[in-house]
C-alpha cells in the first residue's frame, strides 16, 4: 500500500495507455457517448499525472497556497488523503460513467460538472490566490477538459440523450462535490502527525528540503 500511495497516478498513467488501446481496437462497437465518456476517463489520469508527477507540485502548492500550511509536505493534504480523494473517488466515477454509458447519463453529467470545476479552479483560484499563471494540472484541464465538457455536452443535446432529472442530479451533485466535497474531505483527515508524508518533488521549489 505504501508504494501505491506514492506511484497510484504513475499506475493511472500507464492504465491510461492500455485502456486506450483497448478503446481504439473496439472503436467501432462504441457509441459517441461512451466513447466521449471514455476518453474523458483517460483525461482524469493524465492530469493527475501532471498534477502529482509531470511536475508534480499539486501537493505542496494546494497546501501551501489554499491552506497556508506551515507542513506543506502533509497538512492538510496528505499522500493517504491524495489517494481517498483521486483513486477511491475519482477513478471510480469516471470509470463507472465511461461503463454504465447512456444507462447513466446523470453520472456522466456529474463527471462533466467536476471536470469544468477544475478547469475554473485551476484557471482562476489557484493563480490568483498564488499569483502565478501556471500550476500543476492546468495544462491538461484547457487541453482535455475544456474539449471533452464541450463535446459532451453538445452531443447529449443533439442526440437527445439527457432527461431534465439527469441534468438536475447531475450538476447537483457535481457542484456540491466541487464546492464542499473534495476540500472538506481533505480537511476531515487532515492530521499534523501524518507519517503520510509527500516526497520532496511534489512540493513547490521554495518549500523543498535540501539534502
């Protein structure tokens, strides 16, 4: 559990590759919905990997910058939280949205909502409150996120695939998760003693610790 703690979104990376694979060698048994649904399952790990690996510095900017933490390494958000929040939450989401297809429509809606959350977050929030113009996941949010949110949304129009419940259950939930789930879960199991500690590249460079 330990070495998935700190390599899960490098587990998610490759998952990435096959699962697009598989994807690519059944295209044609896919409709448009599942195939957007789909790709936006593979948009969710690769901007994990840029915000935990390719740079990599999340971690410690979200600590640092919205929480203005003296611990940046832990507190609040801690490498066990990271996993709670990304793996046991967020690929299941996105990977339940992408199986279940046009069955649940309102999940995909839901995932969409959270998608364009993070593209605001990443956009706005986090370099104004850090006063710079880029942070770790913002490149993959106007790459992946911004094209997928808007693909989707045009075909479940067009192809009258949504009913009003499943845009009111939905957006809902997907609001509520954006604006209270995630940042309220990290500060639940926030713990100052963590010995879930993050390793020193994903923390922003004036926060590192010199060996």
């Amino acid at each position: 559990m330990k070495l998935f703690r700190i390599h899960w979104y490098d587990f998610g990376g490759l998952m990435s590759v096959f699962a697009l694979i598989f994807v690519l060698s059944e295209w044609d048994s896919f409709t448009n919905y599942e195939l957007i649904m789909w790709f936006s399952f593979f948009s969710l790990l690769l901007h994990q990997v840029e915000e935990y690996r390719l740079p990599g510095t999340f971690p410690g900017m979200i600590n640092r910058i919205m929480f203005k933490s003296d611990l940046p390494d832990r507190f609040p958000l801690n490498t066990n939280t990271a996993v709670y929040v990304n793996v046991y939450a967020g690929w299941t989401v996105y990977l339940l949205a992408a199986i279940l297809g046009e069955k649940s429509i309102w999940l995909g809606v839901l995932t969409m909502i959270i998608s364009a959350g993070n593209v605001v977050v990443h956009t706005v929030l986090f370099n104004l409150k850090g006063k710079m113009f880029y942070n770790a996941g913002l490149v993959t949010c106007w790459i992946l996120f911004v094209p997928i949110v808007s693909v989707f949304f045009v075909t479940v129009y067009s192809e009258n695939l949504a009913s009003t419940a499943d845009y009111l259950i939905g957006i809902t939930i997907g609001i509520g998760l954006n604006v209270f789930g995630i940042f309220k879960f990290i500060n639940w199991l926030a713990d100052r003693k963590t010995v879930y500690v993050f390793p020193n590249r994903n923390l922003l460079p004036a926060d590192r610790k010199k060996k």
